[in-house]
C-alpha cells in the first residue's frame, strides 16, 4: 500500500497520547484511591465527585470542553496538550477504581501488623500495602491500557495528527476508505496484542500467591 508510509506518520502521536496518559492517570488515579479509601470525609467526597464527572459524561465531549470551550475564559490549548490533558484527567477516573479495589483487596490486618511494628499510617500504606496492591492491579490495569490506546482515535475530532487522523487525510483524498481503515485496524490490532502480552508477562513476575483481586473492578462504558 503506497499511503503507509503515511499512515505510520501517526504511529508516533498515538503511543505518545497512550504512554503520557496512562503514566500521568495513574499517578492521579493513585492519589484519588488513597483518598477515597483512607482520606477524612471531605477528601473521600470530593475524590467520588472528580469519578463521578469524568466516568459519568463521555471523553469526546471532555476533549470538547478543553479544546474548544475553555478559549472563551481565555485559556487555550494546541491540540495535543489538549488531548494528553483529557485523556490523562479521563484514564485517571477509571484507575482510580482499579487501584480502590486493589487497594481493598489486601486484607486489614496487614495495616495492624504494620502498625504494630511502630509504622506510621503513611509508613503502612507505602512499605505494606501499596506494593501488594499493585501487584494484584496489573490484570485490571492492562484493561485500560488497551482501553486508551484504542480511546485515543477519537483525538482526530480536535485535529491531533494520530494514527485515526492520517488514515481519514489519506481516505478522503483517495477515496480508499476501506483499504485504508483495515490498514489502521490491523496496526491498532498489533499494538493491543503486543501490550497485552507484556503486560501479561509482567503480571505473572510479580503476582503474589493466594491474594488476588476480589472486588469487582470499575469498566469502561461502553
């Protein structure tokens, strides 16, 4: 296909906006589950009101708001600041709840026992429970890494050049939709798989024997 050189113009822009975000939503997604799960009353409500928004009203017209709705206070983004700013917020909401149930999975007399051995609360969570808890995420986690990578095609509708982006430039001047689309499947095809598996890989490594993940994990809507 003469046009491929082309379409992988956008590879780059789409594992930067897959990679940035997931990277920038966990680290938020970590903060808001340890507020909800050990954070004073006014913390664990304001972290449920942050999920509710971003798991309650569609990415598309988040991005929409960023992009095209906040020049009118003044505030303006490029296009792919935008994007990364939205998907990262969006990522954030839905591993915020993995790393919740993850977090709660570990049984409460591993913060006694860390208690008890003169550890601060802080102290506890850190050396005790987090790296349990992390561990027993991956399998739920993996689920929104793939989830993004496919979320981000639809950047295209505030002109991020990523992979969708190329393909539609390329297809409405050759007229070869078909073609060209089961070019862009295939390659998004790929990358799932090649993530899935070394993610899988990693989550063998390190799972721990006889804790697992036991509460019903936050999905996606569809």
């Amino acid at each position: 296909m003469q046009s491929l050189p082309q379409i992988l113009e956008g590879v780059p822009v789409t594992l930067l906006l897959t990679f940035f975000s997931i990277s920038v939503g966990f680290c938020i997604g970590l903060l808001l589950a340890l507020g909800r799960v050990y954070g004073k009353k006014a913390i664990s409500y304001g972290c449920i009101v942050y999920l509710e928004i971003f798991r309650g009203t569609p990415l598309l017209v988040q991005l929409f708001i960023i992009y095209y709705g906040l020049p009118a206070v003044g505030i303006i983004f490029s296009p792919i600041i935008a994007a990364l700013i939205g998907l990262s917020l969006n990522s954030a909401a839905y591993q915020a709840e993995y790393l919740r149930g993850s977090i709660q999975a570990i049984p409460s007399s591993q913060m006694i026992a860390g208690r008890t051995l003169g550890m601060t609360r802080l102290q506890s969570i850190r050396t005790v429970i987090l790296p349990q808890a992390l561990r027993i995420s991956i399998p739920a986690w993996s689920n929104e890494l793939i989830y993004l990578l496919k979320y981000t095609s639809i950047v295209v509708y505030i002109q991020v050049r990523d992979l969708t982006f190329q393909a539609k430039d390329i297809a409405s001047h050759s007229s070869r939709y078909l073609e060209t689309f089961l070019v862009v499947a295939l390659i998004y095809l790929l990358f799932t798989f090649v993530f899935s598996e070394i993610v899988d890989r990693v989550e063998k490594h390190v799972r721990i024997p006889g804790i697992g993940l036991t509460q019903t994990v936050a999905k996606r809507n569809a």
